[in-house]
C-alpha cells in the first residue's frame, strides 16, 4: 500500500512554546512556521493579529499552544478559535500538556472537574473546511478523561515513553534497569509500553494520620530503578520511592516523567549539591512538554530534557 505524501503544515505557536515550535519545524521541510502578534490592551486584555491570514486559505494549520496558567489560556483560545474559521484546509492542536487533568472527578457534591471543563472548551473548535479539529495531548493523566471530549474534536492522545525507552538503552548498564511505578495509576498508564522491563510496584500505605510508601510487588536490589509517571508537581511521592527503593538495596535510584510541573520550584528539591557525597536522584528525566520548567531547570543536574519535538512532526502528518 503506498504510503500518503506528506502535507505541508503550517505552524503557529504561543510565546512560551516558541523554542519547541523551532524544534518541531526542524524535524521537517514541510513544517513551516508562522507568526501571530501577542499585544495586549491597556487594560491587559489581549490585542492579538494572526500575520498572513491571507495565506492560511486552503493551507493546513497547527497551532503549538501552552496552558501553563489561567492568563494565558483566554489569548490562545481566542487564536485557536480564529484560526480554523480562516478557510484552513484541517487544523491541529498540540497542547502537549493537559493542565487539569488531575481535577477530573467529582469526590463530593460542589467539586468542580475541570478537566471536563478545559475539554468542553476545546470541544467548541469551530469546524476547519476539512472537518473536526485533532487535539493532540501527551499522557494525560487519566485515561477516561479522552471520552470528556465532544464528537466534535478529534483527540489524539500520544505518550513520551518511546524517548524514555530511547535513552534507557543508549545507559551503560542497560541491562540492569528496573522500572518502578509510585502508584497502581502510573503502572495501569504505563506498564504495557514497559513490560520488556522488570517492573516495581509500589503504594501508600496509611498508618493514622500519616502515609508511607511500601513496595507493594518486585525487587529492586542490585538495579538502576527508574520511576516512571506522568507529571510530577512537588515530587514528595517521588522522594518518598526513592527513600523506599534504596533502603531495599537499589543500586541507583532515576526518574522520569512527562510533564514536569514543579510548581513554586520545587524542582530544587532534585538539585545535586557540591557538597553531597551520594545523589538521591541519578538522572531525572523530562519532555518539554511544560515550556517555562524547560528554561529553569537548564543545564541543572540530574535534570535533562527529551524532546518532544520529532514526536509531535510526526503528529502533524496524521
């Protein structure tokens, strides 16, 4: 069966995403990027201009989009609105990284979901000339939150896994890794993209008032251990496993997850120090799915960045 050709897209991005939206473009002849000028008025409302709107007739259209807070998820919403209704061919979103998903249930009357909020709203992209617009979104939190989304999108859900993978075979003692889940919800995302790996489970036991992390199922003794999740945000489960996993006798302890949160910078809790004889954390490992985390933690050990970028040109030619 011959293959489709390849379609050139044309890609607006936020201000944040701009470095990865270089990245993305680089992958790929047939990404072009285009610009859109982020002004504001007076007043602090947006005042925004889409460049060569002209041109986007009958062109697909992507935009890169970063929802790190509330201020700017109405700007890009206003562009991401915009722009499908400027006689584009087909449109895609890339929000790599979906900033409510874990508000995404209701435990008492009064809560308010909101990852079923941000989903209605991006169920209300208008229609492109060529149908519904794709969301594509990496490792969302919570697998059923794919059915918040209306019938009029197309959500295309991708994983960072493959770059983990990647890197875990190009490690010296590739052979002697284990992959350690913090949760029975990061090894039901996970464990299928893994299970060429020996896998540790663990859990949060309650004891009064107070939880502990046990090891709820393998042996990490003698190995690289690698936790494995979606996001971290204050990294305490973290650190708790990695207490865990080397009083059971881990040789080193890494860790990855895909969106690195870290709010308040509490990715300083990760920093290797002059003066430490022992590195709690060997390796920490994220995407670029969180842009302004990216320029923070740069050039900081044990931090390194795997990029997203090929995988999301690769998206666009879906």
């Amino acid at each position: 069966m011959e293959k489709p050709k390849k379609k050139t897209v044309l890609l607006f991005y936020c201000v944040e995403t701009e470095e990865l939206a270089r990245k993305v473009a680089a992958q790929s002849n047939f990404i072009q990027l285009q610009s859109i000028n982020w002004r504001s008025f007076d007043d602090g409302f947006p005042n925004l201009f889409i460049n060569n709107a002209h041109d986007i007739r009958g062109q697909h259209v992507a935009f890169l989009a970063s929802f790190s807070s509330t201020s700017v998820i109405f700007e890009q919403l206003s562009v991401i609105y915009a722009l499908p209704m400027l006689f584009a061919a087909s449109f895609t979103v890339v929000l790599p990284f979906f900033p409510t998903g874990s508000f995404e249930r209701m435990e008492e009357e009064g809560d308010v979901a909101t990852a079923f909020t941000l989903a209605r709203m991006l169920s209300n992209i208008p229609i492109s000339r060529g149908g519904p617009t794709s969301v594509v979104i990496y490792d969302i939190h919570a697998l059923q939150e794919r059915f918040y989304f209306g019938d009029t999108v197309l959500p295309l859900f991708e994983t960072g896994i493959p770059l983990l993978k990647q890197r875990l075979h190009q490690l010296p003692e590739s052979d002697k890794i284990v992959v350690a889940f913090p949760d029975d919800g990061a090894w039901k995302r996970f464990h299928k993209l893994l299970d060429h790996f020996p896998t540790v489970i663990c859990n949060k036991v309650r004891e009064g008032d107070k939880r502990y992390v046990r090891i709820k199922e393998g042996d990490p003794a003698g190995c690289h251990v690698v936790i494995v999740d979606d996001l971290i945000q204050s990294g305490g489960t973290l650190i708790e496993c990695q207490k865990v996993l080397a009083a059971h006798g881990a040789a080193k302890v890494s860790a990855y997850v895909t969106h690195g949160v870290f709010p308040k910078k509490s990715w300083e809790r990760f920093l290797h120090k002059n003066d430490e004889t022992e590195k709690a954390f060997t390796h920490f490992w994220i995407t670029d799915s969180c842009p302004l985390t990216v320029k923070s933690i740069a050039n900081k050990a044990p931090f390194e960045v795997l990029s997203l970028a090929g995988s999301i040109a690769d998206a666009l030619q879906i």
